[in-house]
C-alpha cells in the first residue's frame, strides 16, 4: 500500500488533536481564571502547585507553568517520544498565554459553585488535551517515572500521595476552608477528565464458563446484539469433582448498562454459570458498536 494514501487521514487526525488541545486550554482557563483564581482555591497537581506558589510569593502562573512543567515535558521527550512532548508543550505554554492575555469574567462569588465549576472546566480541558495527545498538567508523567523506579506505588498512589502534600500545605498556607474547597475542585476536575476519557457508556469484559456456553453465545449475538469470542479451556477441579474437562470459554464486551440484562439472561440459562467483570478503559476494532437487531 502507497504510504501516501494515508496522509490525508493523518492530516484530519491531526487538525482534530490540534482542535481538541484548543478546547482544553480554552476551558481550564476558564477554570482557573473564570472560578478559582478569585477566591484564591487551587486544584491537585503540578497546577496546583503553582498556583499555590502564586498565592504564597506572587509569582505570576503562567510563568510558573512554564517553569514547573518543563522537566517534565523533557521527561515525555524521553520516555514518551518528541511528538508528545511537543503537543504538551504546545499546551502548556498555550494555557500560560491564555490566562496572561485573555481577559475571563470572575463568574460567581459563591464559594460552593467556584469549587465546583472551577473543577469542572479545567477536567474538561485536561481531558480534551489528553484526548488530543497532550498532557496540560506534568503531574502524571512524574508519578509514571517514580512509580516505574520504585516498583511499590502505583501511578494512582504516587498521585494521591502528591495531592495530600500539597492540599496539606495549602490547609497551612492559605486555610482549611480554602484547602477543603480546593480537594472539592480537584474531585470534580477528575471525574471530568474520567467521564471525558472513558465516557457514560465505559465498557466492561465479561468472561462466562458455562456448560451453556452455546445457547449464552446465542443469547449475546442475537438478542442483545454484541460481538462474542469463544476459546477453548478445561475445568479445573471443583466442588463438583471433575477434572480436564473440555469447555467452551465466553468473552464479551459490553457496556455498564447492559451488565445486568447480561447477568439475568446468563442466570436464566445456567444458574451455576461462572461470570468474571472487569473494566477496560478502551477499545479499538472488531464490533463494539452494538449491532442493531431486527
């Protein structure tokens, strides 16, 4: 195949990565400008480091975005590749523009909603750059590279153990209300950026061992309209007493919504059934769209 055909599918991949990257500095601008900066709340991470500086010495953010972030943009570069690296420094430094040379409306005085809505757009726009191929907050990269170096905390531990430290140095710095608002905003920054990277219809895998497994595949393909894979095991040993037994193993993806349809029609069939769930954060091909049945 002609690498050539596929440059016009990468140029429109592009323009909409690039779009996307937009959006999310767009937004968490209007996070930081539009609702936390005024009432002086920060958010988790390397953005909240910074402003937490900026209310302590007066250090204006955008520079302190820049500066803070760039060690770990040249940690992307490394471990990540020089596109990625370039898209989030293009990011990053775009934020810092923005919230230097855009004016926003301070939008509410009311503390609960700045909280709230403060978290809200600046998850939006980190989700939207991470969608894009950029990271907007260098927090991620850093808890990569110390968790890959200590091989005890994972990525989400190394995260929350840098957000306690500095919500706690915020609780000593500005005060505790302030501090609990801002573990308000950084909540609600991350439900944003979960909802906007897996979305309202998260799939989950769901493997079934079932002396059924013929008429539960049936049920799967046609009456709920889902993609089913069928691969070859043998029962261990059980309370049943049986050993090396052939059987047909199930696996499916569905979405949460249609876990406990799945579950009753299983239950229906095999009561005995043995059905696995765990959560994929994406997937790509074959046919996860459902199939529409007629």
């Amino acid at each position: 195949m002609n690498p050539k055909l596929n440059t016009p599918i990468n140029i429109v991949g592009e323009i909409k990565n690039a779009v996307l990257i937009l959006l999310g500095i767009l937004s968490a601008s209007m996070g930081l400008k539009g609702f936390l900066l005024s009432s002086h709340f920060i958010d988790g991470g390397v953005t909240g480091i910074s402003m937490l500086l900026t209310h302590i010495f007066g250090i204006p953010l955008p520079y302190l975005l820049i500066i803070i972030n760039l060690p770990f943009i040249l940690i992307g570069y490394k471990f990540m590749g020089k596109v990625f690296a370039f898209k989030s420094a293009f990011a990053i430094i775009g934020l810092s523009v923005c919230l230097a040379g855009i004016t926003f409306p301070d939008i509410t005085p009311d503390k609960l909603l700045t909280a709230i809505f403060g978290g809200v757009f600046i998850g939006v726009g980190i989700g939207l750059a991470m969608r894009g191929g950029a990271v907007l907050d260098g927090t991620e990269i850093a808890a990569m590279l110390v968790s890959k170096s200590t091989q005890i905390l994972k990525v989400s531990d190394v995260i929350l153990i840098l957000n306690i430290v500095i919500f706690a140095t915020a609780a000593f710095f500005l005060s505790m209300e302030v501090a609990l608002y801002s573990i308000l905003t950084y909540f609600a920054a991350a439900k944003m950026i979960d909802f906007l990277l897996h979305g309202i219809e998260q799939y989950t895998g769901v493997t079934i061992i079932s002396e059924q497994s013929e008429r539960i595949r049936q049920v799967i393909t046609e009456k709920l309209g889902r993609g089913a894979t069928i691969y070859q095991g043998k029962r261990g040993y059980g309370k049943r007493g049986e050993r090396n037994v052939d059987i047909d193993i199930i696996f499916t993806v569905v979405t949460r919504l249609e876990i406990p349809q799945l579950r009753r029609e299983i239950k229906l069939l095999d009561a005995q059934a043995f059905i696995i769930q765990h959560s994929i954060d994406d997937t790509e091909g074959g046919m996860i769209k459902k199939r529409v049945l007629h």
